[in-house]
C-alpha cells in the first residue's frame, strides 16, 4: 500500500471507526460492511433461497436484476448513514477464508437506555447447511453481549423458515410469542424469542474474538 493510500484509509477508519469492527471464530469473521465488501455482497443476493419461498419480512429478493442490487446498495448505504446513538443497524460481511459468503446484522432502537438488539442474516445458498449459520450467530451474539454489554438480544422466523428456527432453537432463546404478520402480501405467522445475558453467558465461547470494540462503543455512547 503505496503511504497516500495508507493515509485515506486510516483518516476513514477515524472518521468512522466502525470501519474497524470484526468478530473472529475459528470458522468464519465478521467484518463491518464498508463499500469495497457491500459491492462483494451483492451478487450472492440472488442466490439465497429457492423463489418459491421467503424467509424473509421484507420480500427484497422478489425484485428484479440489476433492481436488486440497486436496491441492497441503498439499503446497506442507508443503514450506514442513519447511525445515531439511540438506532442503529450494524452490518456484517460473513467471510470464510476472506471469501464474503453471506451478511449478519444487529440492530437497535435507545440500545444505552434498553440494552436490547436485534439480529438477522442470510448466507449463499451453497453455504447452507454446513453449520455455517450456527456459528456466524454465536459470533454476533458475542458482539453483542460481550462487546456492546447487551442484557438482551432477539430475533425471529417465519413458521416454515425451520434452518433460522433450527439455529434459534439450538443456541437456547426462549421463545417470546406467534404473531400474525404480512408474507407477501398474505398473512402469515412470524414466530419470535429472545435471550438474556445469563443465558449467553452459560453457553458463551472463549475462542470468539473482537477487534474495534473500544472505538464503537464510544461512537455508539456506551
């Protein structure tokens, strides 16, 4: 890296120091999603699930090439640039041997008042079923107890969506309630649960690392 490069990318990290935010496991890293791996991203988005099904809320791999890619660009830019400290999405490239293979996210509303996230993902479909989705949610679990001081996290799944439940159920949360909600413009039943910190501290791992922690809590006020 020529010593001008070297510079630009240091003053970005400062300006924005979640640039510098990963979680690493002896399988997969974590890595805060800047422009050079949301490009990455992109393509696989395609491929994430068989047409005929949506595991999603939102039905975004509905729409149309290239609109879909416009569309997760927007998104993803859109996350980044709505970063206060009381909402935030914070999105995750999942790299395996620093192929990008997927996204996770956790995301929050008053997280310094609540201590409450959100967590969300998908992986290629060639990627799934390898214990893959397992392991990149432990890694944003320990982000987010460990390294943000979380007491709670949550997710949810559509009743058929039985990989997500699969993981879900695994890992331990408690199950929190069915609710009726839109697929695809049809109702349908979102499923969701949620785990506490003691919980996460019984089944937490000690070969989960994290880079930039201090500097995101301090730009997240924590």
């Amino acid at each position: 890296m020529l010593p001008r490069e070297r510079e630009t990318g240091e003053m970005q990290h400062r300006s924005w120091p979640l640039f510098e935010l990963a979680v690493v496991t002896p399988h997969l890293e974590l890595r805060y999603l800047d422009d050079e791996l949301a490009l990455a991203i992109v393509p696989l988005i395609a491929d994430i699930h068989d047409p005929s099904f949506m595991p999603f809320s939102a039905p975004f791999t509905d729409l149309p090439e290239p609109e879909l890619y416009h569309e997760a660009l927007r998104f993803f830019w859109t996350n980044r640039a709505s970063t206060r400290r009381d909402h935030w999405r914070l999105q995750f490239a999942v790299l395996v041997e620093n192929t990008p293979i997927g996204l996770c996210d956790l995301f929050a509303e008053q997280y310094p008042t609540l201590r409450q996230f959100e967590t969300g993902s998908w992986l290629a479909r060639d990627r799934q079923g390898l214990g893959l989705g397992t392991e990149m949610r432990r890694a944003v679990l320990h982000l987010g107890f460990v390294g943000l001081g979380a007491e709670f996290a949550t997710t949810g799944a559509w009743h058929d969506n039985a990989p997500s439940l699969g993981v879900t159920r695994k890992l331990g949360y408690r199950e929190t309630g069915r609710r009726r909600a839109v697929r695809r413009d049809a109702p349908d039943e979102l499923i969701g649960f949620r785990m506490d910190r003691a919980h996460h501290d019984a089944i937490r791992r000690t070969d989960i690392g994290l880079r930039g922690v201090a500097e995101a809590r301090e730009f997240l006020g924590l």
